[in-house]
C-alpha cells in the first residue's frame, strides 16, 4: 500500500514537472514573437546572479486608455490584459482591460498585473518579462538601444525568447564589447 501511495505521488509529481516543461516550450514555439522596446535598470541578485531589470515602454498604462476608462487606481495585484499593435519595428499599447478582450487583426494580447504605484493617473504592470539572468559579469552592459524578442501565446503569459543590443543577441554583444 505504501509503495503504491509512493509510486502515485512520485508519477504526480513527474507529470506536473513535463506538464510545465511543455506549456512553456510550446507558448515558445507556436506564440507569436513580437519586438518590445525597453528602459534597463542593472541590478545584481546575490542568490541568482547577474540580471538585467527591463523596464518596458508598455508597463506604464494611463487610466484613460482603459476600456472602460478608469476613474481610480487600480489595486497592486489586479490582472490586466493590454491589446498592442505593432508600430513601426515595435509593438505598442491600443488600449487595456480589466477584463479578458479579444485582440483585433494585427493585434496581441498580454496579461499583466498592477504593482504599487505613486501615479495616481497612471498603473504600473508587470508582465513576468522584466528579469533577463545573464552569465556574471555581463549584467551591466555598455551603452546601447536593449530591445526584446518576446512569444506571445493566446494565453497572454509572454515570454522572452532573446535580448537584444543594438540589434545583436545579447551574449554575442557582451562578448564583442570585451574585447
């Protein structure tokens, strides 16, 4: 009976890790990949390592570009969903919701949740896409334009697929800037 209980927890536990492994592998994969333009912050995580903090154009949201607009701020933690269309190279906010909206052609959908903020007409979102581990030592990168390749599943949860440095990948950049 006790290895029965054990083999059950232990299959549990291994279906739960490869389940995980493919969401993430196939939003990924089939997500659409979209070109973010950031604002860095260097930091350093003693337990973690070199990271870089990007701080998206897109992370600051007015409350007058929510659909319906918002007359007050919105509590840290709400989800919020931002429709962004590409303008030019990159992609941009058309509006934002509270609710779950269906994007327009030509249009993605992230999910975002709002952080305390001192903006009174304006939410600050997080998107899970704001911390980029690097090897040590190449966490605080030379001056340069650091954009964002990002997959977009129909989910909204993005993900990072590649930093960039002045349009090359971010390790390439480091290594040549070495030099």
């Amino acid at each position: 009976m006790k290895l029965k209980l054990l083999a059950l927890v232990l299959g549990l536990q291994t279906v739960w890790i490869l389940g995980t492994t493919f969401v993430q592998e196939r939003g990924l994969a089939v997500g659409k990949v979209i070109l973010l333009e950031t604002q860095p912050v260097d930091p350093r995580d003693l337990l973690r390592g070199d990271y870089i903090t990007l701080n998206y154009k897109i992370s600051n949201v007015a409350l007058n570009a929510f659909t319906p607009p918002q007359t007050n701020p919105l509590p840290p933690g709400k989800t919020v969903y931002v429709a962004l269309q590409q303008d030019g190279a990159f992609y941009t906010m058309a509006k934002a919701s509270t609710e779950p909206i269906s994007p327009e052609i030509g249009q993605v959908v992230l999910r975002g949740r709002t952080q305390a903020w001192w903006n009174a007409s304006a939410v600050h979102l997080e998107y899970g896409l704001e911390r980029y581990y690097v090897r040590e030592g190449t966490g605080n990168p030379p001056r340069g334009k650091i954009t964002v390749q990002v997959a977009v599943p129909a989910s909204g949860r993005a993900q990072i697929k590649e930093v960039l440095l002045d349009g090359k990948p971010y390790i390439e950049a480091m290594k040549e800037s070495a030099r």
